[in-house]
C-alpha cells in the first residue's frame, strides 16, 4: 500500500516509516519540521518506496496536491505539537498543531477517497483518572491542550467513520520513549547533565510514576492492530504494564552517565500545569492480540537514557 | 451578574435570555442570525438590561470588544450549527459553527479572565450508544459531525478548566422541542402540511424513538445545575424519562392540524446519514438535584405541535 505519515520525521514516525518500507509499503511523509528533523529519516534516503515532503499538514493545496499525485490508501496521522507543557501560555500551539492537523488529514481523505486512517493518540485524554484505565472509561476530560486536541481529533475521526465509510485504528498512549526522541524528561535529564554534570535538578518531587513504552514496542503495536483490528473505529490502549517513577528515572540516567552527578528535586506533585502525576494503565486488549512490550518500563527509560546521553555528548 | 449568551436568538437562546433577565441577570446576546432569528427576543426589546449584538463568535475583534466592554461573569455558550444533517456534505459547517465558536468564546475567556461557562452539549455525543447512557459512558464514538463537534468543545473547554482555573457546565440533551424551535420533525411535519394538508410523508419509517424535552423544562434543568453543582467541570444530562417515536409524533401533528391528513413512511430506519435511530438516556444527576420535566415526551412534542402549526398557516 500507499502510505502518508503526518509528522514522520518526528521520534515516533521516523521508527514507523523505517518498519512500513521495510516490509514493503511505499511510504511518503509530510512533516514541516518544526519538532521533526530530517535527519531523523537518514535511513531511508534514496530508498525508491520513500519520499519526503517538507511541508504542512494544514495547508490545503499542498495536501490536496499530495493526495492526488499518490492516490493514499492510508494515512498514518502522527502530526502533532508532541511539548504537552508549551501551550499552558499559548492554547493555540495545540488547536492548530495537534487538533486542526487532524481535521485536515479527514477532510482531505474525504475529498479524496482515502478510506483509513491510523492515529495516534494519548493517555492523555482520559484527564486525571485514576486506577487501571480502560478504553470504555468515561467521562473524558482532559487536563491539558494537547490532550484536549487529541481527543477532539477522535471525536472527528468518529463522524468521518460515520459519514464516509472510513475506517479507523486509534492507539491512545503514555510516554514513549527511544532513540531519536526530541523531547521529554529523559532528554532534559541528558542535557542538563551535559551542562552541570555533577548536578541533575528534577522539577517535582520524583513521584510522578508512569508506564515507559520503547519506540520499537510501540510500533509493533499499531502494525499488530492495522492488521488484526476491523470494526469501523479501532480504539486500544498501548503501554507497559509495569511503571517507572520519575525518581527511578533520573537515578537511571545519572547510572548510564557514569554514577557520580547529585539528583535535587525541585517538589510538587507534579511538574507543569497539565501534567498528570500517577497514571496506570489497562492494556488487556491489544494484548489479547498477542502483544506484549519487549522492555518493561525501567528498560524503556534505560535504553532511552543511553540514547540521549550519547546524543547529549555526555557518554561516548 | 452579567452573562454573554452565544447563540441568544436561536430557539433555546431566546428562551434562557427570558428567564435570565427575567431573574435580575444582565444579558448580551451574540447572534449572527444565520440561524437565529431577531424576532425571536422581541419580548426583551427596551429592556435596560438587555443587549443585542449582531455579529460572528469566530470574530475575534467583536468577541475582545464585547469581553472589554461588559466584563462578563460568564458565558452561556449556545451557537452552533443546529441543523445536524445538513453537514454530511460540507463538514465544515459544523467545524466552524459548532466546534471552532467554542474554541473562541474559550479562548477570549482566557484572555479576558471570564471564568464560568455553561455549554449547550447533547445526546450525539454517544453515538449509536445503547442502553439507558449515563454521563460516564464510553468510549464516545459520535456518528454525525454535529456530535463530534459537540465533543470537541467538551474536550477543550476540560483544558481550559485544567489550565485556567475556568469553571464550566456541560449539559448533554436530546431533542428539544417548543415554541420558536426553527428545525426538526415537527418543524418540518408542519411546513409540510401546510404545503399538502392532505398527506404527511415522513422519512425513515417512523421507529426512531426518542426522548423529547420542552424547552422550558431544558432551560429550567440548565439553570439549577449552573446554581448547585459545583465541581470544576459539571458534566449533566438532560431529557426527559419517556420517549416518543417519530409514528406518534407524525400522528400528534395530524391530530392538532385537524386530523384528517394521510401519513406516508419512506422507509427505513433512520431519517438522514448521522441520525441515530433510538436513544435512551439516564438522568438520573439532574433528577438528584430536585429536576423533572413539567411535559413528558408526547406532552412536549404535542406542544410544540401546536406552536409549529400555527406559525406555518395550518391552524389559526
């Protein structure tokens, strides 16, 4: 098949398109490189299944352009503002970058016969609930922007599903995590010890505990749902059944840096408005379809941290 | 206090800016009139404490001069694109008139530091949902645009209330139904008989069974909630217990036009793409607050009835 990936030279959608051409997909992506980069599709330059578009996910002639030249049978909408805490001070950072690229994608399918779509969505539409959630929980009430976006790019996905016979693969997900991630607490741990590398300051207080998912699991998650998932909407969590807390985190890092920086946590509960200090997971659908993550979280966080170390210049 | 009502010459606007004013309230109303009518808030013209402004949600110079000039308590956000089927041709009418007014009024609220809003959501939200459908349902799959929307002003105005300190009240309801209503079956049953007073052609098969609130019973719920509930997003169904299908409806008409007109099902099981053929509804969150309905389902469409019939020419 044809495919579009929405923002795939960013952390997830670069891992994405290199599995989609290597099993054999035609792949074209659209990124703006605003959070992308790239060199983050290094792999896959000169390839004849891989083409790369610096351009935006809302501007409609370019995407009109796109669709009519390579005639999708899918879109892969990963596009999206991925700085949850940014659009505290600025709101429209996530209507535009998260919610209104989504409404673009659908309402070019729908002009174009695109008939699926696979989204990537958040955990963090399901707000502050508490306790193992699960995709039927309600109500949905978002914290932050980005959450907000997401879960009204769902609400759009639902009545393109209704109305044009579209069908759809939604993955709601926590924090992942791997090589190639741009931003994130892994990553700032990186840089501020490439800074002072005696001392990692942490904001909060290091409670915060989450489930870690590595790039590679996630992504045989979504392939494992895009061909084994077939009702019209396709909603499934993805993550790690065990938790990494932020404290556990940063020792981690500081470990694969060398062992010798101090942590000091700033306190709070958590560490910027929208943020969500605990959150647990119901992952028992997708992995009634066989999938189960081949690093648990504090693996996740590990092989990241020695990533972005490198990457930071802290470590060889 | 002093309350920009969106929406305010629309069918269930003009009836909450009565009883607004009616209770002290200082009421300016912001209506494009694309679907509201002037007419309909004839009884507050003159009223000091009442003003009528002609103009777009999503104009951001109108909406700051309006939030500066009056330095409004709260908003009762109500415009939207009321006309559900209409969009499954153009989706954009329900983006911009449904999703993209609330993200404006949300927005100038920021701006501005309004911190309570009361939003006008509804039953669409659920989808094909079956069952009697709590406020806790999921996950929330709307079919019609209108619905995704709907959703989509709940997702945001959540994040506005987690980043912003806003307050907001979300009531969910059905069909409404009462004087001054510009849409829907009854609307529509008597245009058509006053057309051809002899046959009444109804779409779908006259199943679909739902749930009908008179829109004074709605203003009524709507205004206990926003004076009792008080968690930072209040999130409430409204509608009535009974239900009634559209075949009775159809008869309802035809025994207040006089009886004698011939009903003819176009078969079916719904009226148009996006409808949802039966919806039962839990509201048992506002009837814990002291609510209940004065009509029930037939009582409120018999009423509304009687209101259509005589403004298209048919009764006297």
């Amino acid at each position: 098949m044809t495919v579009l990936v929405t923002g795939g030279a960013g952390f997830i959608g670069c891992h994405l398109c290199e599995v989609l051409v290597a099993r054999g997909e035609r792949v074209v992506v659209l990124d703006n490189l605003l959070l992308g980069r790239r060199a983050h599709l290094a792999a896959l330059d000169g390839n004849a299944a891989f083409t790369f578009v610096e351009g935006d996910v809302n501007d409609a002639p370019t995407l009109d352009a796109l669709f009519a030249e390579h005639r999708f049978d899918a879109v892969f909408h990963l596009a999206a503002n991925s700085d949850i805490a940014v659009s505290h001070a600025d709101p429209a950072v996530d209507f535009d970058a998260t919610f209104r690229t989504s409404w673009s994608v659908l309402d070019a399918m729908r002009r174009h016969g695109t008939s699926r779509i696979l989204f990537a969505s958040t955990s963090a539409v399901y707000g502050e609930a508490t306790g193992a959630i699960r995709e039927d929980h309600g109500p949905l009430l978002p914290i932050s922007h980005y959450g907000a976006a997401k879960l009204a790019s769902e609400a759009f996905i639902s009545s393109f599903v209704g109305n044009y016979g579209i069908r759809a693969w939604i993955a709601r997900f926590p924090n992942v995590v791997g090589d190639r991630s741009t931003h994130g607490a892994i990553h700032d741990f990186a840089r501020k010890l490439a800074a002072t590398p005696d001392r990692l300051q942490v904001l909060g207080d290091g409670s915060q505990i989450k489930p870690y998912l590595h790039v590679d699991d996630l992504v045989d998650a979504l392939l494992l749902a895009w061909e084994t998932m077939d009702a019209p909407v396709n909603l499934f969590n993805v993550g790690g059944t065990t938790r990494c807390s932020v404290r556990r985190m940063a020792e981690i890092v500081v470990e694969e840096a060398g062992g010798t920086a101090e942590i000091a946590y700033a306190g709070g509960d958590r560490g910027w408005i929208g943020d969500v200090p605990s959150v647990d997971y119901d992952t028992t659908l997708i992995r009634s379809l066989g999938w189960s993550p081949r690093l648990d979280s504090e693996g996740a966080v590990r092989a990241a941290a020695r990533w972005a170390l490198h990457a930071a210049g802290v470590t060889a």
